[in-house]
C-alpha cells in the first residue's frame, strides 16, 4: 500500500519508533529471526533480580550491546525524523529503543521510554549520568552500584517519561509508528491514543503486526524508503 500523505501537510507530528528503525543499522530486533531473546536469557542478564545477584554479569552483557550498538550508526530514517523537528514547529519522538541514536543525530523533543544504554543510574543515591565508556567499568557509585539506566523485564516506566509522551500523542494530527511489533506493553498502547483523538495514523513496518488496526494506513516497506515517501516536499 502506498499513500499520498505528507508529514509537512500536518502540525502536530508524533514519530513513535521501535527496534525495526534500527534494523537497517544492523542492530538486531529483540523478537523474531535473529532476535536477542533467542540466544539470551534476560533472567541472567536483564533484570533487577539477575544485577542484585550479579552486577558484573550484567554489566558484561550490557557492555557488549554497548559495544554492538557503537559499532553500527544511525540510518536515512533517523536522519529523516530529526530534519523533521529542525525544519517543522512541532515534531516529537516516542521511542522505545534504548540505542541512544535519536539523540545522536539530533532529536532533542524526545521521550527514551526505556532509558537509554548511554546513561547510568545508582537507585542507592538517585544519580542519572550520561555515559559513554566503552566498556563500562567503573561500576560502584558511593555506597550503591551504577546499573545501566534502561527499563528491564519488570521494571516500571519512569512516570514523567510516559506522561509527557502520552501528552504529546493525545494532541498530535499525525502520528507515525516506525518498526514496532507493538506486543511491548504499556508503550504499545500509545497509538491508541492518537486514533481516539481523530489523528491521522501511520504505520510502518514491512509485515502486519497485532497493533495494525489502530492505523488508517499501513505501509509494508522498510523504515528509510517509507520515511523518504512521507517527507516529500520536505528538505530532508
Ligand atoms: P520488536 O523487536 O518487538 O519488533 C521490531 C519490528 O520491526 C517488527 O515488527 C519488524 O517487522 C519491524 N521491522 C523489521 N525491519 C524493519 C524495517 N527495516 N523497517 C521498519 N520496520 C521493521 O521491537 P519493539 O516493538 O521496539 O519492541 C522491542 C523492545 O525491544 C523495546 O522495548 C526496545 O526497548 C527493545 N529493543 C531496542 C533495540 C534498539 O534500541 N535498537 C533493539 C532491540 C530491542
């Protein structure tokens, strides 16, 4: 399916972004063929329980998607979704991918679902810090431990962060979900709250996903070609 809508016909624009945008940079979707959960445990190595037990272990695993994530780089559709925000007034992104490449190639209007793997956190004394060592070593702060400041299995969303994303989804025209298999709860309920506000929806994701009914137009192609169809007339 195609479409002859353009983001620069709309005013209040949501990009909500899952592991398939970073696909195209090599970085692996967690679910299927391929995927992260086929060959690791997160009981092991991405839970609160599983870093109580054993920090280093954890931080090991971490340091290696570290490692994996810094070896890849942002993609035309990243590059494409912050040219949006520097060229139109209102543009946010939703994401639920923990890269930290939003950031890095210049989406400041931002909302990181699930932390980022480039921050750190001690929940003994409430620090957050940016962080981009590579590995990560440096694992005691004072009295507690660094862990790394992502949202693993069991783990709450940070209140503020899924308030004002929620916010910004409620009030946009146009929403565009980019890569998301939709089956991560409770992010993969926000476009619902686009289609209850009357906004236009779009999805991209070369296959169908359980999610697909809450968006008018679905687009089956992959993030770069769907994004540079979508932004025509826009200098991008
Ligand atoms: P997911 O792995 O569950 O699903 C990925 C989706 O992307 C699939 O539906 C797939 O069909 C689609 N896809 C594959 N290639 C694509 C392409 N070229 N263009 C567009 N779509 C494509 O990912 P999710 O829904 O984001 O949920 C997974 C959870 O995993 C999130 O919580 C996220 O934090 C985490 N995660 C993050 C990263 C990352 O930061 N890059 C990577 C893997 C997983």
């Amino acid at each position: 399916m195609t479409t002859d809508l353009r983001i620069k016909d709309f005013k209040r624009i949501v990009f909500f972004t899952g592991a398939g945008l970073s696909a195209e940079s090599g970085i692996p979707t967690y679910r299927g063929q391929g995927g992260l959960w086929h060959e690791y445990d997160w009981e092991t190595y991405a839970c609160q329980k599983a870093f109580d037990r054993d920090p280093a272990a954890v931080w090991k695993f971490h340091n290696m998607r570290r490692a994996a994530v810094a070896a890849c780089a942002p993609n035309q559709a990243h590059l494409a979704i912050a040219r949006c925000e520097a060229l139109l007034p209102d543009v946010t992104v939703v994401t639920q991918n923990i890269d930290g490449f939003h950031p890095l190639v210049g989406s400041r209007n931002l909302f990181e679902l699930h932390g980022s793997l480039w921050r750190v956190r001690c929940d003994t004394c409430g620090a957050i810090k940016d962080n981009r060592d590579l590995p990560f070593e440096d694992l005691r702060c004072g009295k507690g431990w660094w862990r790394p400041d992502i949202v693993w299995f069991g783990d709450h969303l940070r209140e503020d962060v899924i308030e004002g994303a929620s916010k910004a989804i409620s009030a946009c025209d146009l929403l565009v979900s980019i890569g998301t298999s939709g089956v991560v709860y409770p992010a993969a309920q926000l476009p619902r709250l686009a289609q209850r506000a009357g906004a236009v929806t779009i999805e991209i994701n070369p296959e169908p996903t359980p999610m697909s009914d809450a968006y008018e137009v679905c687009l089956r192609m992959g993030a770069s070609e769907a994004m540079a169809l979508l932004c025509q007339g826009l200098d991008v």
